[in-house]
C-alpha cells in the first residue's frame, strides 16, 4: 500500500511539475501558441499536451484562441496582478502612490502592463481627501488603446506590440467608437513620449479626466505607470501643469528604485 501511495504521489509530483512548465511557457511566449509549438518547446508528446490544456482550460486558465492555438486567460493574468501585489513592485510604489495623492489631493493608482495579453490593471490605489463620483475597477484587465492608463504604457512599447493592440479593433467602452488609424495613433503616442505623460478626458469614464506617467524597470522597458483620475468638472487647465510635475518627478523616482539605469 505504501509503495503505491509513494508511486501515486510521484506521479501527482510529475503533473504539477508539467502544468507549471507549460503556464511558464505560455507567460513567456507570444501571444498564443499552438500544440506543435508546445510540443517542441517542452518535448511532450501531443497527447500529454491536450490533457493537460483540457484540465486548465476547465481551470480558466487560459483560452482557445483562432487557428486552433492557445493564449493565457484574463485569470491568468488577474492572479499574476495579485501576486504581483506581494513583491518589491508593490511594496516600493505603495508609498509612492499615497505621495501623489497627498501632492494632488486626487485619486492615485499604480498601473501595471501585463505583457502576456497586452493589456493593463490597476493593482493599487490611494484615495484622496476629495471623493470620486464615480468607481475603480481594481484588478481587472484594460485596453491599452483607450485611456491615459493603457497609452501611456503603448506609447513605450516597440510597433509589434503596437500593431496587436491595434489589429484587435478594441472600440471605445464609453460609445464604441472604432480605433484610430495606425498613423494617427502613432502621432498621438509620440507626443506622449515627448511630453512625458498621457492625459485624455473621457475615454474610459465619461465625465473623467485621466493622467499618467511611465514606471520603467531594470531593463529600461515600460512596466507600470502612475496614474491620476478626476472629474472633469475638478480639472482646471493650469492643473495639467502642476499633475503633469508630480507625476513625472514621482514615476522617475519609482523606476529608478526598481533598478532602472539613470539617463
């Protein structure tokens, strides 16, 4: 009885350790991958592959996407956001982000990219003293194509991401207008990058204004933003100036404590 425990046990050993290969496999792959691709990448046989996608489709771990290829799930990617609230990230933006609520008297979050899925969510906020009319959806994926949140990531990202988040058609969620064209999104994101902030009104909430500024990593990639929303009716014009400083000034200083090389 003991020795088929122990062989029970080892075998339960042997499927964990495959289902954590191919969810490493999946966050570090492209935007989907199909059973060849897996099969070659991990040396398991179709078969295995197939069960094992089968149990985490059930799991909703992740997606059937076209052309009979797989992609991570928005759960997938929800429970990376969570987790990611028990490391460093979180732990040295927390009071970066009370910061600028204090400096702003607004509402403060911490964008985070999720590059698996091109998408981004918000892991963390502090309210300010002046209340918001309306509520944040905390945890919960976003274009990156529609408000100052997602822009602000896309515009330092490389064109291949670009395109993907482009040829997904994402329409508006305030009145589902289409996407702009390839040229004048690429206008708009290249003033962001020369103005060092992203700033739209109205694009994910209606009546709202929303700002933010990149959080880069070590390797100088685009990891995180901070982000400022308010109510159009709070956001005087000579506010830009002053939200645009603080945000800019506290982002820099978040990234450079995440290991980010000055310059």
């Amino acid at each position: 009885m003991a020795g088929r425990a122990q062989v029970a046990e080892d075998a339960a050993a042997g499927v964990a350790a495959r289902v954590v290969t191919l969810l490493r496999a999946f966050a570090e792959g492209g935007d989907s991958l199909s059973i060849k691709e897996l099969s070659e990448r991990l040396a398991l046989p179709a078969s295995t592959l197939h069960r094992l996608l089968d149990q985490l489709l059930q799991a909703g771990m992740i997606d059937r996407a076209p052309r009979r290829r797989y992609r991570v799930s928005a759960e997938f990617s929800r429970i990376g956001a969570l987790a990611a609230r028990k490391t460093g990230v979180l732990r040295l933006a927390r009071p970066v982000v009370e910061e600028v609520a204090r400096e702003t008297a607004e509402t403060a979050m911490l964008g985070m990219l999720l590059p698996q899925t091109l998408t981004m969510m918000f892991v963390d906020k502090a309210p300010a003293a002046l209340p918001l009319p309306y509520p944040i959806r905390m945890h919960r994926a976003r274009s990156l194509l529609w408000g100052a949140t997602g822009l602000c990531m896309l515009a330092w990202l490389g064109r291949e991401e670009l395109a993907h988040v482009l040829g997904r058609g994402e329409t508006s969620p305030v009145d589902g207008q289409a996407p702009p064209d390839r040229r004048a999104l690429a206008d708009r994101l290249a003033r962001i990058r020369a103005r060092g902030y992203a700033i739209t009104r109205g694009e994910q909430t209606l009546g709202a204004v929303g700002m933010a500024a990149p959080v880069f990593g070590a390797s100088r990639q685009v990891v995180a933003d901070l982000c400022l929303t308010l109510p159009q009716a709070r956001f005087a014009a000579r506010d830009e100036a002053r939200f645009g400083q603080v945000l800019t000034a506290r982002a820099a200083a978040l990234s450079r404590l995440l290991g980010c090389p000055a310059g």
